[in-house]
C-alpha cells in the first residue's frame, strides 16, 4: 500500500477518498475500538457546527472526540449564531478557525462543506450536506458490513427507499464501487437513484439493477440498506404524502431473504422498519449507529495527524 498521510485533510466527499484510504481509515477504526487511548486528542479541540437537525452523528463525533481526551465547542442550530444577522458561512468557518483545530459541518445546502474547506486551513469534514454526501456515515456503513460479513469484496447490497434525496445511498453506492459490490437500487420510480450516480456507476463497471420491487429482488441480498424517506427535502408536502409508507420492513421479509442477510439503516427510522425487527441478529441498525464512535474517532485522529 502506499503511503497514505491524512494529516489536515478534509474530509467532503468519498470521491476523495480512495479504496486504499477507505481500507486505511477503517483499520485504525479498528485500532480505537481494540485499545482505548484516552490522551490521544489531549488539547485539541473539534468545533461543530449544525445548521441541520442531528441525533447520532453531531453527538458520536463529540462523544469520540471526548473519548480520546479532546474537547469539543459548537452549535446544534444555525439559528443561535450570526448567521441569523446575515454573517455569511465563510466569514463564519473564517472565525471558526480560530477557535478550534477540526470543523465538523452539517448544512441543508450542497456544496456548504466544500465551500469551508476552501474557507478553512484546518481540516473541515462533511457531516451531510443537504442530498449530496455524508462521507463518515460511509465510512460507518463500510465498517458495519466488513464486520457482520468477514469482507467488503463482491457483497450484493440492495438499497431501499429515498435513493433520490438520500446523501448516505449517494456515498455509499460511491465508496462500495471500489469492491465489485452488485447494487440493486430499489425505489417507487419518483424517487430513484440520480442518473448521474447510475452513469458514474455503470463506467466503473458495477454491476446494478432498478426495480420498485423488493420481492423480486431479496433473495440475492447480503445487506438491505434501508432509508428514511427524506420529508425535509420534498419540495411538495403533497408528494411526500403520496410516498411516506411506501416501504415497510419487518420480520417477514426474512422468510425471503438469505439467512444472515444484514438489514442496516442509518436512522433515524421514521416508520419504514418495524421493531419486531429488532430482536433479528439481521437487525444490524443499532450496531451501526454504535459504530459511529470508532469510525469517527479514527477520521479524528487521521486529520489531526495524531495517528499514522
Ligand atoms: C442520515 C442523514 O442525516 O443523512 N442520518 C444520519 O446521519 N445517521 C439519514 C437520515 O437523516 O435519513
């Protein structure tokens, strides 16, 4: 492998990130979750700023941060800072900087992450950026799949749902091209995969498939990866309406599906995964969130140039 340096890099997209870093990342997860270090991060300290709702994402990155002996400033609304009296988010990430050593950003807008980084000098990573990416959610579900089955390499993973609004479908099916993954894309045909990323899909050569379907297409499955249906995104209320229930998981699926199949959502779950569920070794939903304090405390500790 070649040499791989993460210090002060950001972190936007997966389409900067390369199979060997993907690979990297995840193995000093790994490192974290075997031996905890509880000075690695001493003094330094990671500012978050949310300008878009969070439960697991904005508190694993504090809780990780923590964990490793760093401490963490920020804001979980855009709405408490000046960016109500018209600062814009540049002059705000130019502040911002000098009060911390990593930017954390969540926005409703595309591109919002890329647009700090080239505000920042120090590391910026993306933490969803409206329907575009959600690169350390990636990075999670890779770490989620390797552990429940042995390896990344030729899984069939189906993805369920919202695959038009959805930025961790959109990342995921980016990251999970560089291991000959068999995608099934499965959504009501309003809300399936952007042409763009199918395009980008099929020059890499991956092998997919669309359908609106999931009976035709479980039993192929080893991950079902289901997602919420994006209401926020929706530019009409009515629409939303029309496709809210479309989906519905539960325990009957397995009597169609492979035996170990891993059923993952990257939550909050809104309706579309019953809890009977839940007691299924299948269910692999809470592991993954779990997963986020890992993860992300590797992507920490990478950028910061506290672990090679
Ligand atoms: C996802 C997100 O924000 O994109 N949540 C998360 O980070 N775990 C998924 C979602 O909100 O549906």
């Amino acid at each position: 492998m070649a040499s791989i340096t993460f210090k002060g890099r950001d972190v936007i997209s997966v389409r900067d990130l390369s199979k060997d870093d993907l690979l990297y990342v995840l193995g000093i997860a790994k490192r974290l979750e075997q031996k905890h270090q509880p000075n690695l991060l001493r003094g330094r300290i990671m500012a978050s700023m949310f300008f878009e709702p969070s439960t697991r994402t904005r508190l694993s990155f504090t809780a990780a941060m923590k964990r490793l002996g760093g401490d963490t400033i920020g804001f979980a609304k855009g709405d408490v800072t000046s960016t109500k009296k018209g600062e814009t988010l540049w002059d705000t990430v130019k502040m911002i900087q000098e009060y911390s050593d990593v930017i954390v950003i969540r926005h409703s807008m595309e591109g919002a992450a890329r647009l700090s980084a080239e505000a920042a000098a120090i590391p910026v990573i993306n933490a969803g950026d409206g329907t575009n990416q959600h690169p350390t959610q990636t990075l999670i579900d890779l770490y989620t799949i390797q552990k429940d089955k042995g390896s990344l390499n030729g899984i069939s993973i189906g993805f369920l749902g919202d695959l038009k609004y959805g930025r961790t479908v959109h990342s995921l099916a980016m990251a999970l091209a560089h291991f000959k993954a068999k995608m099934y894309f499965i959504a009501p045909p309003a809300l399936k995969m952007p042409d763009y990323y199918l395009d980008e899909l099929e020059q890499q050569k991956v092998m997919l498939h669309e359908t609106d379907d999931i009976l035709k297409v479980v039993k192929h499955l080893d991950v079902l990866y289901v997602t919420r249906i994006q209401q926020e995104r929706f530019p009409d209320p009515i629409e939303y309406e029309k496709y809210k229930n479309v989906y519905k998981v539960g325990p009957e699926l397995l009597k169609y599906s492979k035996k170990d199949i891993s059923i993952m959502h990257p939550l909050p779950r809104v309706g579309e995964i019953d809890p009977a569920l839940d007691a299924f070794p299948n269910a692999a939903y809470f592991r993954q969130a779990a997963n986020g304090i890992p993860v992300r405390q590797a992507v920490l500790s990478l950028v910061l140039g506290a672990v090679k």
